[in-house]
C-alpha cells in the first residue's frame, strides 16, 4: 500500500506489542468478582503487559488480495511470524448484521476476554476460539 503520509511513505506502521494492547487493558485491570482468570495473569509487568510482549514489535501492512498467498508463502520461507488480519471496521464491501442483544445481557469475562484477543485494535485475527462446550462460544 503506498501513503500520503510524508513521515511514512512505504505504508509500513511499526508498534511495540505493549502499544498494540492498549486498546484491550480495561479487562486486565477490572477483574470480575464472579470470574477468575489468575492463572493467566501471572507473568504480568504490573501494568497488563506480559514481560514477552513488552519486548516485542509488531510490523502492520497492507497487501493486495492477490498477493496474500505470494506473501504468506514467503514469510513461511523465511520463517518469518505473519498474523493475517482483517479490518472489518472499515469494510464497506460486506453488509454490516444488524444484532440487539436483550438489554439484561451480559457475556462473561472470560468470553470478554477471548473476543478482546480475536477482535483487538479494530481488526479480526485469524485464530481459534477454544472454550469448553457450553461456555458460550456462539
């Protein structure tokens, strides 16, 4: 993708990983008396950030539809770590689904928690959900 910002112009966007969870911290930080997730909280810097992921970078680019094979290929060559994400919220290809909830619904925090990994920063990752049968995946 080419951009008309001067100060990056290969439309490349570099971001620590601890950046990149900022928009999904409020779930770290408010724990819900009716569930527990210490377990996954252990290697915590304090701040909702793992002490791996305050050193990791991530590298966001967007490629043409047609190249997404080329491009995966590639990187599994260069053994290089690749996330395919898709932006769905600024898709104005596919239809948006028009959904209410009934206004007493509430999802669990570990349901919270699992849609704020797949759905993080605007954009669907690729992945799989994995929770036990009845927790509420649909």
């Amino acid at each position: 993708k080419t951009s008309s910002d001067p100060n990056n112009p290969d439309g490349f966007v570099v971001q620590h990983r601890a950046e990149e969870m900022d928009e999904n911290l409020f779930m770290l930080r408010d724990p819900d008396e009716n569930d527990s997730d210490q377990d996954d909280d252990e290697d915590e810097n304090g701040d909702g950030t793992t002490k791996q992921a305050a050193k990791l970078t991530t590298v966001a680019f967007q490629i043409k539809g047609e190249a997404v094979e080329t491009v995966k290929r590639q990187a599994i060559e260069l053994d290089y770590p690749l996330m395919e994400e898709y932006d769905f919220r600024n898709d104005n290809v596919n239809a948006d689904v028009p959904m209410d909830l009934k206004p007493n619904t509430r999802i669990r925090r570990y349901q919270e928690r699992s849609l704020a990994k797949m759905f993080g920063n605007g954009r669907a990752r690729s992945g799989i959900i994995v929770l036990p049968c009845g927790a509420g995946k649909t």
